[in-house]
C-alpha cells in the first residue's frame, strides 16, 4: 500500500556553517509532496533547491526538522536505505560501459536475482525508447539520448521517488522541449513521485502538477503552475514567474463602496478587486492583460509608447505613464496591421480582472 504523501518536509533548515552571520541554505522549509506528484523546485541560482534535494536523499543532514518518506522518518537512514534515486545535470554516465550494462549496474548493486536483470534493462529500454541503441557507449549518444539513459538507470531500481536535478540544462532549447515531454510521459507511465528542479520558468509551468517557488533558503509559494502565474503573494513570485508591471498607489473606497486603485502621481482612479489589502499597496499586471486603448478614457492610465518590440506572435509596447513609471504591455499579432508607434499617446485599459494588489 503507498502512502498518500510520498514525503514530508517539516520545519526543515540546513546550515553548512555554524557562522551565525551567514544566512542558512535553508530556513524552515516545509512541503508535502503527493504520490505521483510532479513536484517541482523553482528560483534562482543558490535559493537552496539542490539543498532541499540533497536532505531528501539523505547526501545532507537537516541541521533542524524532520523528512519523511511514505510516512517512516528518515532523518537518521543513509541514502542507500531510502526508496529514492537520483538524476544529476552531468548524466555521470560509465563512459566504459554500453547503455545496457549502464542501466544494469544499479539493479546488480541492488541485489536483484541476475536472472530478473534483463527483463528489467528491456522494460527500462522501452519505456525511453531507447531500445536499438542498447549497446551503444556513452560518447555514441547525443546529449538527449545520454539523458534518457541516465534517467532509465534512475528508474530501474524502482525508486519511490526520482530527484532530478536541473536534469535538461546542458541541452539546447528544441532537444530540450521534446525532453520535457518525455519527461512528463515517463513519470507518468512509471507511476513515481519526480522532485524536479530548475530555474526556468516556462519549464517549470509546462511540466509540474505543483510548483514551489523558493527564494533565499525559504519555499515564498506552493500551488499549481496556475495558481502561481495567477494569483501570486509575493512580489518575488509575481517577477520570476512571466512577466509583470508594477505600480505603487493607494486603496481607496469610491461612492458606492467599491475598491479604487490610485497610482502614485496620476489623477485616475481604476476599478479593482480588493483582495484584503489596504492602504498603501502595489498594483500588478501581466504585459498580455491589459490593452492599448486610444487617450481621453475615464479610469485609464495614460502615457507614450517608447518602444516597439515585434516578437512574431505578438507586440510588446513599452510605455511611460504620465507618473514617468514604465510599463510594457503585449498585443497578439493577428495579422492585423498596427497603426501605433514610438511617440504616440496612448492610454492602458486595465480590467478589473487583470489587477493584482500586492503589499507595498
Ligand atoms: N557544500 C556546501 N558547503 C557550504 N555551502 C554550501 C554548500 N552547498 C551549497 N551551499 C550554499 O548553500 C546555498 C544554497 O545552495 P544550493 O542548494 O546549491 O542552491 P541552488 O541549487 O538553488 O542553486 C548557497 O548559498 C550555497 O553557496
Ligand atoms: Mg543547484
């Protein structure tokens, strides 16, 4: 029977030096993962993911807190004792030996009866569709093929749990995107819980049941690739996640109780929700949210276009707003000649919907 929760994470910190001026690599991380869960690790170079990782597999003790997997503390096993493998960025392939005996050595280092081996390798072979390669080397393969390789091998001792650690980095955009489709194929054919990480964004979104945005040793946001691309809490998370506009103003309550949003050194008020702040606040919105609109509307922003960026599928404008704060906006180009250019006034139409009020 499993576990409904392939891991805890509780209140968990590591700190590599006792020095109490350097800030811990992690600072009270807390997180269930789910069975099967496509769980991914996301934030900027040094925020602690390979950390996080690394207390998971048991290469790193937690300074503070408790890891369990499939509900057994695990704090005091080694990483050889817990149902969890691992795949680096570097493949860390055995250049001597073929794709075959790459993949058998884990299960030969695991025990299995010999007899059951080739079986496993097969299974594991098909399910990369590596299968008229087997013998090959590792410097016969391509970068994606190694990487396939690598991840059969992480799989055929049928871990609980596959750790990938920035696991496509060293590949090139388009191999890249076909690997993350594989990637999403495979864990769900093989039926594990993947802990991915990486500092890509758009890969995180595409890939994930579940996203946790971490920043400075600290996870800021656990939800889906929606929730946090929608409704994200921090500042921090609105920025690393696509691209955003801010705009600093206050919350007032107009003539029939409703929220207004007064940008700083602007005379408009704009309609918005009020999501439980007051005060002095931020105004976010996404570039593909808001619309160009011609001048002299009420409750518009208003400004010029001071750059023009044609990116194929759309348009992106920026503009400086009359309070001099720039924002940029973005149109799809549907074949549809634009009449708007550097110099022009224009103002932002900025719907209800597509505002975001963050703490100031
Ligand atoms: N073995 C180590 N010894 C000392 N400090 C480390 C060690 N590994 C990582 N760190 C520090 O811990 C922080 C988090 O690192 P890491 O987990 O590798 O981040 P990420 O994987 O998000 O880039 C960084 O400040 C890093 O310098
Ligand atoms: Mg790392």
């Amino acid at each position: 029977m499993g576990h409904p929760v392939a891991i805890e994470v509780r209140n968990v910190s590591k700190r590599y030096s006792d020095d109490p001026g350097l800030a811990p690599a992690l600072d009270h991380v807390s997180v269930d993962i789910a069975d099967n869960e496509f769980f991914t690790l996301l934030g900027p170079s040094g925020c602690g993911k390979t950390t996080l990782l690394r207390t998971i597999a048991g290469f790193e003790h937690v300074s503070d807190g408790e890891i369990r997997l499939a509900g057994e503390p695990v704090n005091d096993l080694p990483p050889f004792k817990r149902r969890v493998n691992t795949v680096f960025q570097s493949y860390a392939l055995f250049p001597h030996m073929s794709v075959a005996q790459n993949i058998a050595f884990g299960l030969e280092m695991q025990g299995l009866d010999r007899k059951l081996i080739p079986q496993r390798v097969d299974e594991m072979l098909a399910l990369v569709q590596m299968q008229h390669l087997a013998r090959r080397k590792p410097a016969e393969l391509s970068g994606g093929q190694q990487q396939r390789v690598a991840l059969a091998r992480a799989l055929a001792p049928k871990p609980k749990v596959l750790l990938l650690d920035e696991p496509l980095s060293a590949l090139d955009l388009k191999l890249r995107k076909e690997m993350q489709v594989e990637l999403k194929r495979v864990q769900k054919e093989a039926g594990i819980t993947f802990i991915f990480v990486t500092h890509d964004q758009e890969e995180a979104l595409t890939l994930s049941d579940r996203i946790a945005v971490m920043s400075a040793g600290k996870i800021l946001q656990i939800g889906t690739p929606n929730d946090i691309y929608e409704r994200p809490q921090h500042q921090f998370v609105a920025q690393f996640i696509g691209d955003i506009n801010f705009l600093p103003g206050h919350l007032k309550r107009g003539q029939n109780n409703e929220h207004l949003f007064v940008p700083s050194g602007m005379p408009v008020e704009i309609p918005c929700p009020a999501q439980g702040i007051d005060g002095k606040v931020q105004l976010a919105f996404r570039p593909e949210r808001s619309q160009l609109v011609d001048p002299a509307q009420p409750h518009h922003l208003r400004g010029v276009i001071e750059a023009v960026l044609y990116v194929g599928t759309a348009t992106l404008y920026q503009c400086r707003l009359n309070n001099d704060i720039k924002v940029m906006l973005r149109e799809n180009n549907e074949g549809l000649n634009r009449s708007r250019g550097v110099g022009d006034r224009v103002a932002v139409n900025l719907p209800p919907h597509a505002c975001l009020l963050m703490e100031a």
